[in-house]
C-alpha cells in the first residue's frame, strides 16, 4: 500500500486501499436531508441571545435561500466558530442516532 504522502486525489478511493476491509461490517447512513440541516440552523439561531446577529439569521433562514443567507452572514461574523462547533456536535448527534438505529435492527 502506497505512504499516505505518495497518494493523489486519484488513489484516494482505489480499490488497493479498500481492499482489505470487509464491506458486509460497514453500516451506511444517509446525508441530512436539506430539511434536518434546516433544523439544525434554525436551533442555532433559537438559541443566540437577543440582539442584531439573531435577528439578521432569523430573517436570513425565513427569507429566499435561507442556506445562502444564513452562510453569508455566519460567515463574517463573531458567532463563526461557534455555529461550526454547534454544527459538528448536531452532525455528530445525528451519526450516532442513526448507528444505534440501524444497530438496533430497526434499519
């Protein structure tokens, strides 16, 4: 197998590298739906302290291109990386209810 340094993006997903893993152990979990993701900004904005910054999200995510808006906004303000921790620990929630749904033969 090839040093992780000598890889290209080409070899990232070739079959040497998956060779040795037994496929029928992997569980699969689908993507957010673009309504989940929805919920996830909308409770991050619930849960800003009253002021500018909530008030310009919440007319971001009730407007036209409420994931646009909401980037745009998020993205040069003071509350950055606190949506990008609030967003990995609900990805995370997420991953880990739908392992233990599938886990549970309910998948």
């Amino acid at each position: 197998m090839k040093k992780e340094e000598e890889m290209t993006d080409t070899d990232t997903y070739s079959d040497e590298i998956f060779s040795f893993r037994k496929w029928k152990d992997f569980i699969t979990i689908e993507p957010l739906e673009s309504s989940e993701a929805y919920r996830i900004m909308e409770y991050f904005v619930d849960n800003l302290p009253k002021g500018h910054a909530k008030n310009i999200l919440n007319n971001a995510i009730n407007g036209k291109k409420p994931f646009a808006n909401f980037n745009n906004f998020i993205h040069q303000s003071e509350y950055r990386e606190l949506w990008f921790e609030f967003k990995d620990r609900m990805y995370e929630k997420y991953v880990i209810d739908s392992y233990l749904y599938k886990i549970t033969d309910k998948g």
